[in-house]
C-alpha cells in the first residue's frame, strides 16, 4: 500500500491565491447572473416596443385609407399643410 500523506499546514501566501482566484470567479458568476437579469428586462421592453411598433403599422394603414377616402391618392407636405395628388 501507498504511504499516508501526513496532513500540512498550506502556506499563508499560497492560501491567498486560492482565496483570491475563488472571490474572482464567485464575483464573475454574479456578474454575468446580474447581466442575464438585465437581458431578460431588455427582452421585455423589446417584446413592448415591437408590440407598439405593430400597433402604429396597423394605425397607418387606418390612416392612409380614411385620407385617400377624403383627398385622393397623394402625399401632405407638412411643412405647408398643403397635399399633393398623385400624377396620374
């Protein structure tokens, strides 16, 4: 059989390298918990925001449909209010 290992006191300074490396990868795996916090609100936001985006496509459509009703096919400078008709 093997001979036991006596059990050793581990240097103080080889102690403080185990320590650090360990504080280091328990404060990366916070960080990266703490991003994928932020990601999941940042997709929450999108997902409202593309809900708006699809809102106001719809509302255009409404829009373009009860102005060609009124004026025709054509397009409204808005600096001078005025509508241009479309050339035939």
């Amino acid at each position: 059989g093997g001979i036991m290992a006596e059990k050793q006191k581990v240097a103080e300074a080889d102690l403080k390298v185990f320590r650090e490396f360990r504080e280091s990868y328990v404060d990366v795996v916070n960080q990266l918990g703490q991003l994928e916090v932020q990601r999941i609100s940042i997709e929450k936001a999108k997902e409202s925001v593309a809900r708006r985006l699809e809102e106001l496509a719809v509302r255009e459509n409404e829009i373009v449909s009860e102005f060609e009703v009124n004026y025709g096919i054509g397009e409204v400078n808005l600096e001078t209010g005025e509508f241009i008709p479309q050339d035939e």
